[in-house]
C-alpha cells in the first residue's frame, strides 16, 4: 500500500475484532520500529508487546478505563531507557524518537490491515507497575494493535493554508 | 511505493542536489503533514516553508553550520503554537504531536523520491530571529527536503532482540 494511501487511511482504532495478530505481521510492525531513525542513532527507545489477557485489562483500566485497550489483542508498550539528553535546539530526544518509532508502526499497521490508537491517556505509574518497567525508564505512549471492528470517519482537520506558512511566520 | 519499502529506504540525506523540489510533490509532503493525528486532535503544530537561498544560508549557520541545510532546495521548520498541555501519562503533547507530523512528511517524502534529514541541532533563538517567529512559539525540528545527490548507506540498528520485550520488562 503507498505511503500515501496509509497516511489518509489511518485513524484512531477503538474498537477491536478479538481475532489475533498474526505472528508475521506483528513482527513487521515491530520491525519498522526498529527502523526508525534516533537522535545519534542512539535508539534509545523500547517496546513491551503485551497479549496477555489480564495484563492488557489492568492496562486499560491504568488508561483511564479505555475498554478498547484491553480488547486489542496486542498491546504495546514504547518506553525510552534515557530521558535526560536534550537537544542543542532545546527539546528532549527522547520523546520525539520514541514517537518516530511509533509513527512508523501505526502505518506499517495500517498496511497489514490492522489498526492503532495512540494513547497518551494513562497513570505512568500504574503502567510501570503492571509491566514490572524500572524507575528509571519512561512511557512515552501505549499503542492498541489489532483488526478494526469499527473503522471511524476521519477527524477534521485544519486546511493547509492554516498551518502552512511561506519563508517565514505569517509572511 | 509500500509503506515498508519506504521505511526501509529512508536515510538521514546530508547531501542535495540543486534541483527544485516540484509543487505537486511538495504539496503532498505538507498534505501528509496536515493528516497526522495529535494529541485530542489540537494540531498545534505548524509549518514553515523556506526556499529563499539566502533564508536558507542563515538556518544552515544556525544548525551549527551543517552545509546540506542550506543545500536542500526546501527546508521546513516544524514548530508548536502550543507548548505546555501535558498529557495524564505526564508527556508534553507537543514535541509528540510535531514529531508525528515530521515522521509522516519523511515517509511521504520517501514515496516522492525525495530525501530529508531530522536536524535537531540547531540554535532556536537563531532560527526564530531569521524566521520572525513569535516568543511563545517553539520550533522542534528542521527538515531539508530535496532530491539526494548522495545516498548514505543504512545505519546499524539493535536487533529487534535487543529492544524488544514480552508481556513484561525483560520477562
């Protein structure tokens, strides 16, 4: 599928078929995370796949209750084993590289014919308990992985003249 | 071109030919950009489009004098108007949210036949004062865009082992 196509076609999944993830498919998604570039190649990023029933009910409900969470029958989880290393432009890499990964996942997804959501709704705390993570790693974000049950209409979008700008800010 | 394909050939281009970039293909850069989710969907995120050389010039001295910025026929300055809603999970939204958007554009970019680099080191009051951009705005990354002149080979990456875990943290 082009990239193109991906791109118009994601959305955010929140309902999800019980029917599993195949094994192939599962491992490609993972793969274009592995891919992704880091700030110095520093890949710094990690990710905690999560099929156990049980396990993914306790995520959702450390996600505010999101039902859906639970019912993908993959869950990951992207994590970051470094969190102080800023940029010379001011900004953390490691927010933006875990993000990266994940955005290369979420349309590798779309690809395959599964479905995400981004998740950025949840107690870090609770997360980090469940899946045993270290103090000292962070999660960035938990993203739902499964076949769509219900594919949503696409969400409005701003037009481009409203966050495109020429040679400079509001030239 | 496939969504995998795409990641898999995507490299940090450091070096650019002369030639312009076509409308139609840059349109659909930026159109990949406007597509990308954000966090509550708040699309705080915001693009600048330079190709004036001598714009160009002063942003590649204020990315620490890295030639191929000022090389590429397009450079974006991706900012946030936005710069403090923090997500439950206790992540900025924003650096997310424009590192979503700059992932898609490079894949895009990929399909185009066109390379980018995630320059992340840059001076951001320099970059501000060239581009007139407000104090409460942040920029979060440059982005060269053009056809490469030179293709780097693949940088090493961990083995998929080696960053990812199952069920729980090193299970």
């Amino acid at each position: 599928m082009d990239v193109q196509k991906a791109i118009q076609l994601r959305r955010s999944i929140r309902a999800y078929d019980p029917r599993e993830v195949e094994e192939d498919k599962l491992m490609r998604v993972l793969e274009s995370g592995r891919l992704s570039p880091s700030a110095g190649n520093r890949q710094e990023r990690r990710f905690i796949i999560i099929r156990d029933a049980n396990t993914r009910k306790l995520l959702g409900e450390a996600a505010g209750n999101q039902r859906f969470v639970a019912e993908a029958p993959v869950v990951i989880a992207a994590c970051s084993v470094e969190k102080e290393y800023v940029m010379s432009c001011g900004q953390l890499a490691y927010p933006i590289d875990t993000a990266i990964a994940v955005d290369h996942m979420t349309l590798q997804a779309v690809e395959e014919g599964l479905g995400t959501c981004w998740i950025g709704a949840f107690n870090e705390k609770k997360v980090k308990e469940i899946l045993q993570i270290p103090d000292d790693v962070r999660v960035v974000s938990l993203l739902p992985l499964g076949y769509p049950s219900t594919v949503p209409q696409s969400k409005p979008r701003k037009r481009l003249d409203e966050i495109v700008m020429w040679e400079t800010w509001r030239s």
